[in-house]
C-alpha cells in the first residue's frame, strides 16, 4: 500500500508480506527509500499477510495500519513515533486479533458516526468463517477502544468472499459493502447498505490531479468543531484483490465540519473552510494553483485544541508553552498532547508509571474512564506499589490474570 504515512504527504510504501518480514520503505524525498520496518516493529516475520489499508484510529494526525494475516493473529498498529523515528505499537484486542482465513480488510465509517469500523472479510474454504465488524473508538487519553459489532447479514459465514470494497451506489451518503466471491467456489456477489446513522452528518472529498485525474496518493483532513481532525488517504489500492474508492468518505454524526485541507504527493496542498451548505455532500477539490497555495484570504476556524499558523494550516496548539500557567499549582507539570494538553503533579515515578492526578501515588500510564480495580505489587522487600486498572481492560476475567505482569498483584476494587 503506497501513501503518506509517515509524513506529511511524501508517499512511503509498506508492504504486508506472505512468507517473510514486511516492508516499510520511507520515502527520503530523494527518489531513494529505506526500509525501517524492524525499527518501526511491523515485521511480524512469522506471519503471512493478507488485506491491509491505513487509517487514523486516534486522530492524532499520523497514520495508522490495520492487517489480517491468513489464519494468524490481526494487527493494528497504532503509530507512536516522530519525524525522526517511526514506532508502531499492536492495539488489537483478544477479539480483533483471533485468527481466521483472512481476505480484505477495509478501515470506513460505516454508520457516519465519527469513529472508524474494521470489516474482515474471510473466505469460507474449509468450513463456515463468518465475516466480522469491529468499531475503533478514539479516547482523549489512552488507546482506542474496540468493541465487535454485529454485522448482520453480511456476516456470509458460508461466503467464499475473496474480495470487498466500499462505495455509496446509492447517494445516500452512507457507504455500501460489495462481497465478491469465488476463486474457490462461484457465488454471486452481494451488496450490502448499513441500516443504521441515517440522521449522522457525513462528507465525501474528492481531490483531483493538475489532469483532472483521481489523486491516488493524496491525504484529506477536516476538522470538525468537536471531534478534532480526521484524516484519509486516497491511496494507491488497499484491501485485497481489489481497490477502494478514490473519495475520502467522513462521518460527521453531530458534530460540524469547519474546513478542510488537502495534501498532493508533490507537496501542494490546500486549506478552505466549508460552508453548512457543503454538508451532507460531494465535494471535489481542484489541483490548487500557484496563488491558491499560500494562506487562505478568508478566516478559518480549526475547533478546539488546533489554530491556524502561519501557512495558513491547522496545526496543534501547544498549551503549555502558550498558556504557560493552564495547569493548576498543584498539578504543575504539562505535557503537550495533540488536540489538548495534561496537567499532573510533580512526583518522580518509575518507568512505565505516572503520578495520579493529585501525585498522592504512582499509578500506571493507562488512564481509562469508569471503575478501577486498585492492585498491589508485593515485593521481596515489601515495596508496595500501586496501580489502578479500569474494568474494561479485564472485562469478565479476573482483573489480575490477564497480564503477565500482573501475574503478582493482589487486587482490591475501588
Ligand atoms: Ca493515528
Ligand atoms: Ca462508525
Ligand atoms: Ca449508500
Ligand atoms: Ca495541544
């Protein structure tokens, strides 16, 4: 899959190999690549890839990549590092990961609710393997959340499906499932409309080349008053055995989308605001020229946590050295986050944890809303330390038996 993926619109390529390491080859932006895939932590070299495609799960700005490997474990790799040095870290839960004879993997808003789904396509070669759809949830401040979703008929779980795309046939600005089946087997194909998000805002972008041509390569941003930016990437072919649609499709569900701004392979881009008008549309965005690259003549609103610099782009406002008494005297120390900032107490803490948000104790680096199960480490030296963990994380299972590293807890709930 080629796109800008980890800058800002120079195309870099990965590749989700079968029968060996995959590939990620960054762009140097001087017709050379060098592949960091290692570094980086995607080469999961035991495992034989199948559909890819890239998405920004956290809308944090940088791409994401999601892979279904041929009955192995699925990825989804959320990207950590910077300019300098590119990090992905696996997000999948026990559930998105469980292996099955994987084929396209498509990353879409499907109810126009603001939060990306994940469809597995599996082809049904040696019994039933039924399709599956997974709702990535962004978190302020943590790691997305992913919960399966039921997908009604399109589960096929007698499908030979070799292939699947996305597209709105019918101009509702909801996206349709096309299944394409055979290889092992003749089937039709079948098409499938979500019956769900009918009331949700959407937007569909399309970006052209200087010829008029679909803009394969290029990155899509709107921001939104709410929801912050979201991210899309017309790339180059995603899935497996098939292609997605040129069009970056956005679900708005309530919020407003204020602008837009488009990135092109050469380096070209555009920023406009949209008019409440445009929502609920198909927008087509021109190949800029020269006097429409520079700062847009009207003003333009970011939404919360983003302003405009001096190229006229959204970029992230950095509270703490802006605003640099936004935290509270006891909660002094800030932390610049995308869209927003942390304030926490100055205690030291061991790595891997972070003071609590009074700096009463040490507490571990996930910050999850909802009940807390407060554990104890108890050490040789009877140094205690304490972690709290939400419920969610361990859902039915007993809170200390899941993570290794938990393995010496005693657990209380809080
Ligand atoms: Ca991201
Ligand atoms: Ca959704
Ligand atoms: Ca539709
Ligand atoms: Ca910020």
């Amino acid at each position: 899959i080629s796109s800008p993926t980890l800058f800002q619109y120079l195309s870099d390529v990965f590749c989700d190999n079968e029968y060996g390491p995959n590939f990620l080859f960054v762009n140097n932006g001087d017709g050379t690549f060098t592949d960091v895939a290692q570094q980086a932590g995607v080469e999961d070299p035991m495992q034989h890839g199948r559909g890819v495609t890239l998405a920004d799960f956290n809308r944090d700005g940088k791409m994401d990549i999601v892979y279904g490997n041929w009955n192995g474990p699925h990825r989804l790799y959320l990207q950590l590092g910077n300019n300098r040095k590119h990090r992905f870290k696996d997000i999948a839960s026990q559930k998105f990961s469980m292996p099955s004879p994987v084929r396209t993997v498509i990353a879409a808003d499907f109810d126009n609710d603001n939060e990306l789904e994940v469809f597995f396509n599996n082809i049904a070669y040696r019994g039933s393997s039924s399709n599956r759809l997974f709702r990535v949830t962004r978190r302020e401040h943590g790691d997305p959340q992913i919960e399966e979703l039921n997908v009604g008929e399109a589960a096929e779980p007698e499908g030979r499906g070799t292939g699947a795309a996305v597209t709105d046939f019918d101009g509702d600005g909801r996206l349709d499932l096309l299944i394409s089946h055979g290889e092992s087997a003749a089937q039709p194909l079948s098409i499938y409309r979500v019956n769900q998000g009918s009331t949700n805002s959407w937007l569909r972008v399309i970006p052209r080349t200087q010829y008029g041509a679909y803009a394969r390569g290029a990155k899509v941003v709107v921001y939104t008053k709410r929801s912050g930016p979201h991210t899309r990437i017309i790339d180059g072919g995603s899935g497996y055995l098939c292609e997605m649609e040129p069009v970056a499709h956005f679900g708005l569900g309530k919020d407003i989308a204020t602008n837009v701004e488009v990135y092109w392979p050469d380096g070209k881009s555009i920023a406009r605001p949209l008019e409440p008008s445009e929502i609920n549309s198909v927008l087509e965005i021109r190949y800029p020229r020269e006097e429409e690259e520079g700062t847009p003549e009207i003003e333009i609103e970011c939404g919360q946590g983003f302003a405009m610099n001096e190229n006229g782009r959204c970029t992230d406002k950095d509270e703490c050295t802006q605003f640099p008494s936004v935290c509270p005297t006891d909660r002094p120390v800030c932390t610049n986050t995308y869209g927003s900032h942390k304030c926490r107490a100055n205690k030291r803490c061991n790595q891997g944890f972070e003071p609590n948000d009074d700096g009463s104790a040490c507490v571990g680096e996930w910050a999850y809303p909802g009940p807390r199960y407060v554990c104890f480490l108890r050490l040789q030296s009877f140094q205690r330390v304490i972690v709290t963990f939400s419920k969610l994380l361990f859902s039915s299972l007993h809170p200390c038996t899941c993570m290794t590293y938990c393995l010496h807890w005693l657990c209380t709930v809080s």
